[in-house]
C-alpha cells in the first residue's frame, strides 16, 4: 500500500508530460516537422511511444481509478492534442496521428496495469 505522499512524484510527473504535450502542439513547429523525426517510420513511433509512456505514468499515478476511465480520458487528450496542433502548428487535423495517439495510450494504460499486478 503507497501512501499519498509516495504517489505525488508519478503525479506530478504526469502534470509534466501533459503541459509538455500542449506546450507542444501550441508551438508554431515541433521536432516532428522541422526533420528530426519527420519521415513517418519515424514519426508515428514517436507518438505511439510518447502517449504510452503518458499513460503508463497516469495509470500508476490513478491506480485506484478504473483502467478504462484512465484509457478514455487519455484518448481523449490525444484528439485534443492533434486539434490543438491545427492552431499551433498550422496544418489540418491529423486523424492517423490521432489514432496513433490513441493505440500508443491503449497499450500505456495495459503496460501500466500489468506493472500494477507485479507491483502487488
């Protein structure tokens, strides 16, 4: 059993990478776009991997919150994420980049829980 002390670190990470993420696609151009990651076997791990690393980091930080409410909210995030990003980065909304957001949180949110299990 974690105490509210010990979880506040993982939440404050997840604060983190949240303001990260929407600092981000509030930015007139990202590393996405401006060729460090630009070619697409490139680009859409880069998205799988950071929203599954945001959502391992809020699945361990809510563990007492259902895995899908946790999964839901995150995919939700995804697609405002890439709607921010018509603003920020000046392009159409991204539906490929959007799903890809929402598998990468999908398999976090099971990677997290599965974390859980040993941790118990």
């Amino acid at each position: 059993m974690t105490t509210k002390t010990q979880e506040l670190p993982i939440v404050f990470l997840g604060v983190a990478m949240v303001a990260a993420l929407l600092w981000a696609a509030c930015r007139p151009f990202s590393p996405l776009e401006i060729g460090l990651l630009g070619h697409w076997y490139r680009h859409y791990p880069a998205h799988f991997l950071i929203f599954a690393a945001l959502a391992i980091v809020w699945t361990l930080a809510l563990h007492r919150t259902p895995p899908m409410a946790v999964a839901l909210a995150l995919v939700a995030f995804s697609f405002m994420h890439e709607g921010l990003e018509i603003i920020g980065h000046a392009h159409g909304f991204e539906l490929h980049d959007a799903l890809v957001n929402a598998f990468g949180t999908l398999a976090g949110v099971g990677c997290g829980r599965t974390a859980l299990a040993f941790r118990a």
